[in-house]
C-alpha cells in the first residue's frame, strides 16, 4: 500500500506537468501529435511512448467537447501526406473518464474498446464559395456584400455556427428579390467556404477580386450565434447615412431595440483572424458587423457551443433569425441604395 500510494502520489505530479504542456501548447497554438519534429509534446514522454509502440493516448477532454483544427499542422510543409500521426489521440468525455479513472483507483479489471477509423485522401479537394448575386441598376460596379460561412466543423451539423449566420443572409436575399427592389449597387450575398479552415474561401475572394476593393460599402458578416443585431458603431462620416438607413428597423419590432452610435477609428488588423471580415478589414475595406445581443432572454450562451457536439440546428432561436434577416436586408438594402459610397473616412486608424 505504501509503495501504490508513492506511485500515486507520483502519478499526480505527471498529471500536474501534462496539464501544464497541455497548456502551454494551446497558448503556443502548437498543439498536435507530430511534435517530435518541433520540439513540442503533448504530454510527458510522448515521444518515447510513440517509439515503444504505444497503441495510443486517452485523455479527459472538458464537456463540451471543442473541435479546433490544428492549423500548425494544415499550414506546415513538414507535414506531409507521407508522415500523418499514426498514434491514436482519444479525447474522452470527461464524465467517462473519470468513470475509468475510479475504477482504476478500485483495481477493478476492465476493457477499453475503440473503434476508430480516421481517412486520409490525397488533396486537394475542391471547394466552393456560393455568392448570391443582384445586379445594381445604377452603379453596377460598386458593391454592398453580406455574409457567413458555408462550412462548420464536423463534431456537430453546424446548425448555428453559421448556420445562424448564414441563413438570416440568405434570407434577406429571398426577401429583397420578392420585394421586387431594385437596388442601386450591386449586393453580393456570399457563403463562404473553409472559414474553419483558416478563412480559404474569403481569403481566395479577396485575392480574385482586388479590383472590387476599392468600390465595396461594407460587407456585412455574421458569425456570432443566432443572437440579433441591435446596433451599429460607425464612424463620424457614416453616421447620418446609417441612422437614416436604420430608421424603419426600430419600426417593425419596438420590442427590439436598435441604436446607431458613434465609434472609431478602429484598429485595422495586421492580419486576418477569427472570422471572413478579417480579411476584408485586413485591406481596409469597411467590415463593420452588428452588435447582437440576447435581448429576450433566451440564456444563450455562444461559448458553450462553438465548435462543439452542441451545435446543432436545435439551439438557433427562430424569432431572432427572422429579426437578423429582416434588419440585414433592411440595412444592406440601404446602403445599397444610397446615392455615394458609404464614406471610409474616420473608420480606421
Ligand atoms: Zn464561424
């Protein structure tokens, strides 16, 4: 008994460090099973337990479980098709873990059992960016764009990220085609494609259409959950377009409430991330998106299913869909409309 507690006891530190790896890894954003080649582990000797035929590693995943893709591996040319992990990484529930766990603590005998079968295919495969498009009437060749992203990770169906953004933008295009508008510019409606990724189908746009920079109002993107927008911070120069353009949106719902404010000059990022707007404000384009808010109550928490088993088509919340279709149509219609380019001035620093 003296000698399984010493062990014990030493088990518990190894989890402690393997906790901190773990850690710094993920703040390292270098998390993954080939780090033998940079230096960099998952877990306390992993590189001598992968050369002593290890059949693979279980660890406590916190619920719910979070999907990221390991972007160090996509966009590293070390790693090739010819040198893809061949351990097992298994993250566990972490009820089922703990489960395991207590069991080993009572020396009870048990099996694992995992069927695994994980399928590589030599890329590249091709993907597609889908982009709704209404002809301007008058100044067909500037732009006022909406979109979300046509991918979702595939632990769950994506029902909300984007789905929830994705749909409200589709939507607004049904909406504005019925009415029989004509608007002034033209209006792109863009589902992109592998945001998840690392932004590809945004990223390939921008590049494929650097001559339409120049002449784009604001692209409107939704990537945040199902929660509605109630607002818009602009800066000084676009301020009395929007607040006219905005005007009818406090009219059809007074339950929501909608304010345009004035904010800015922003910070225009150095580089893209976290979302298709990135890459447009990257080249200062105007990016602005709406400030959304749970504004009935709904206890929405996006955190909670962001990349997760959770996001499923059953957590979109349908009155605040149709609020964010009906604003985004009303908004983008707008700015579509006006007689000027939506003014740049002020909006970054
Ligand atoms: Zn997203």
């Amino acid at each position: 008994d003296s000698i399984r507690a010493a062990i014990i006891a030493e088990n518990n530190e190894t989890a402690k460090k393997n906790y901190q790896i773990m850690e710094d890894n993920w703040n390292n954003n270098t998390d993954n099973p080939l780090l033998p080649l940079k230096e960099n582990v998952p877990a306390l000797f992993y590189k001598e337990m992968c050369e002593a035929g290890v059949l693979g590693f279980i660890q406590s995943a916190t619920v719910p479980l979070r999907a990221l893709y390991d972007k160090a591996v996509m966009n590293d040319p070390a790693f090739t098709f010819d040198n893809l992990p061949d351990v097992c990484d298994i993250k566990l529930d972490e009820h089922q873990y703990a489960t395991i766990k207590q069991m080993v603590k009572e020396r009870r005998t048990f099996f694992l059992e995992f069927d695994i079968r994980n399928h590589f295919r030599m890329g590249p495969v091709k993907y597609y960016n889908v982009i709704g498009k209404i002809k301007g009437s008058k100044y067909p060749d500037e732009y006022v764009m909406a979109s979300g992203h046509l991918d979702a990770f595939d632990v769950a169906t994506g029902g909300v990220d984007c789905g929830s953004g994705i749909t409200p933008v589709m939507e607004a295009a049904r909406m504005i085609m019925k009415s029989g508008a004509k608007p002034k510019r033209t209006m792109l409606f863009c589902a992109f494609a592998g945001e998840e990724f690392g932004l590809l189908g945004s990223t390939a746009w921008v590049k494929a259409n650097k001559d339409k920079l120049g002449k784009i109002s604001n692209l409107f993107n939704r990537d945040g959950g199902p929660t509605p927008p109630v607002g818009l911070d602009v800066p000084k120069a676009m301020y009395p377009d929007f607040v006219k353009i905005c005007e009818p949106v406090k009219k059809i719902r007074p339950d929501y409430p909608f304010e345009v404010k004035e904010a800015g000059p922003f910070t225009k990022p150095s580089q893209p991330g976290g979302t298709d707007a990135s890459v447009f404000a990257v080249e200062a384009v105007p990016a602005i998106d709406f400030n959304e808010k749970d504004i009935k109550g709904y206890n929405f928490s996006y955190g909670e299913i962001w990349h997760t088993e959770r996001d499923t088509y059953s957590k979109s919340i349908p009155e605040y869909q149709e609020h964010a279709a009906t604003v985004m149509a009303i908004v983008t219609l707008g700015v579509a409309n006006l007689d000027h380019l939506l003014s740049r001035e002020g909006l970054y620093k």
